[in-house]
C-alpha cells in the first residue's frame, strides 16, 4: 500500500466509517455469519474491531506479518490471528460458519489468487456456511488512492460465476457502482 493509503486505512476516521457500517450490516441484513468466523485480510483491523463483538470465536488471516504483530498486539486472546496467505489457510476444513473478508479483495494481485480465496473459503466452511464481503469498484478516486498499489478490481458481473465456480449457491452481489460491491453466499447444506 503507499503511504496515503495507509494512512487512511490506519485512521481512526476509517475505523469508525467502517466500523458503522459493518455493525450496521451485521445487525439489520439478517445474513447470519454465524458465531464462529474467519475473517481474511483485515489489515489494520477496523473490521475486526466490529466482528469480535458478534460473535464467539473470530479467527483473522493477515497476509502482511507487521500488520498481524499489530492485530495480535491489540486483539491479545479475543482474536486468533493468522500469519498467512487467505488463499492457502492453515485451519481445518468445513469447520467455520462464516468466513468474511471486507476491502482487500482488490489488493490480490490476481482474478486467480481471488478465487483461490474463495475456494479456500468454501473449503473451510461447514455445510450451509456463508461467505460474506464488501469491495471496493472502479472510479477516479479509488484508482487515485491506489496509485503504484496492487489494484485488482472485482468485476461485478463476472463476480457470481465466480462464487458459483467455487462451489457457492444463493449468491447475491449488490453494486453501488463507483463505490462497493457487496457479496454473499452460502455452501450448500443444512
């Protein structure tokens, strides 16, 4: 990320936006993620802030080792954090109700390594699990933002084949366009 980027992932302003909305969002949608979640890349942990207030076990994978020393510095034993890729997590399969990931499905730097995410995903999820995330679109503002960063936007219309592809079924993608794209979806079963 570059610097202006991280700053104002880092921020406390962006932890409250974020933090906001996603409490909003776990409260009001009704999309049950259940107690037991796995959350891929949560950088400087804005939304890990939120999710461990709703639910009973949180695990975090965090690419980036600095980030997940500062992760395991704040969150202690309230949260597992996870040095390691989300497209190859070391944790048991079908053995999560939720995985989420919030804001970094763009900074994989490949259409690939996203859905290898997203495999993982299913992969680690039990039976009638749900996958569940936002991301940012395409505008003239997000390119700026990331200037010289990894930038892989997720291409709304291509996104439920993709979901679909990984074994997904009830797939709903929302798109603000030139803003979020929101996802959920579950893994057949019970």
């Amino acid at each position: 990320m570059n610097l202006r980027h991280q700053e104002l992932c880092s921020s406390q302003e962006w932890a409250d936006a974020v933090g906001e909305r996603l409490d909003e969002w776990l409260t009001t949608t009704g999309r049950d993620i259940g107690n037991d979640i796995v959350e891929i890349g949560p950088g400087f942990g804005a939304t890990t802030r939120v999710l461990v207030r709703h639910c009973e076990r949180l695990t975090a994978i965090e690419i980036d080792p600095d980030f997940a020393a500062g992760l395991r510095a704040e969150f202690g034993d309230q949260v597992t954090i996870i040095n390691a890729s989300g497209a190859d997590v070391p944790l048991a399969s079908a053995s999560y109700s939720g995985v989420v990931c919030f804001t970094m499905l763009h900074h994989v730097p490949s259409v690939e390594l996203q859905d290898q995410i997203f495999a993982e995903a299913y992969r680690l999820l039990r039976p009638g699990g749900v996958v569940a995330g936002a991301d940012g679109q395409d505008s003239e503002g997000f390119r700026a933002l990331h200037e010289g960063d990894i930038m892989v936007v997720v291409e709304p219309d291509s996104f439920p084949d993709r979901l679909r592809a990984a074994g997904f079924t009830d797939i709903d993608v929302t798109v603000d366009p030139g803003v979020i794209l929101t996802f959920h979806a579950r893994k057949p079963g019970p």
